[in-house]
C-alpha cells in the first residue's frame, strides 16, 4: 500500500515556476514507477510526465516538455515535478500517482492516488 500526499500548488502569474511535492508512505514506494496527472475543470484527467522506479526513464506530455521536469528521491519518498514557463493553460487540480508499469501514460493503470493540488495560472 502507497499513500501519497501532493503539495506546492498554488497562484503564479503566467511565466512563473511553481514545485510540486508528492509525498509516499510505506516502504515499497521505490519499486513503482511514479506519474503526474491534471484535471481541468470539465475535462479528462491526463498525462503530463512519469518517471522510472530508478529514474532511468522519464517520460512528458507534449504539453509538458521542454517546460517541466519530473524527478524523485527515493531517500525521501517523495518525487517532484518543477513547473516553468507557466501558462494559463496549465491551470488544473495536479495528482501523483504510482504505478507498476514504466512509461504508462494510462490513468487507469495507476494503482495509487493522491488527493490533489490546485494550480492556477493567472494571465
């Protein structure tokens, strides 16, 4: 079992950075691969990076590359994601989540949730 516990949202002017923390319980938090996701008001919860268990790999939305970077510290328990370039576009709930299978992109393979942080972008 893997609880997690985002946290780092929050109001940023368009182009700021914001620095998403995604806290795990539980001792077995270094075998799963790790994603983010956001979910828009009135739209599907999507994809927008995963990182490798040993962070060999690491994979980005479209949306997200070149702007974002996901990362982990197994030590901590905790995986990131830091948000540059912000655009109103961006403004969503974030959610980590875990899972077992590296470079998933899918929501319904991810076996653990958290609760959410807000993000919203101003213009």
């Amino acid at each position: 079992q893997v609880q997690l516990v985002e946290s780092g949202g929050g109001l940023v002017q368009a182009g700021g950075s914001l620095r998403l923390s995604c806290a795990a319980s539980g001792r077995t938090f270094s075998r799963y691969a790790m994603g983010w996701f956001r979910q828009a008001p009135g739209k599907e919860r999507e994809f927008v990076a995963s990182i490798s268990w040993n962070d060999d790999s690491r994979y980005y939305a479209d949306s997200a590359k070149g702007r974002f970077t996901i990362s982990r510290d197994n030590a901590k328990n905790t995986v990131y994601l830091q948000m540059n370039s912000l655009e109103s576009e961006d403004t969503a709930v974030y959610y980590c989540a875990a899972t077992k299978y590296t470079g998933s992109i899918r929501v319904f393979e991810y076996d653990y949730w958290g609760q959410g942080t807000q993000v919203t972008v101003s213009s």
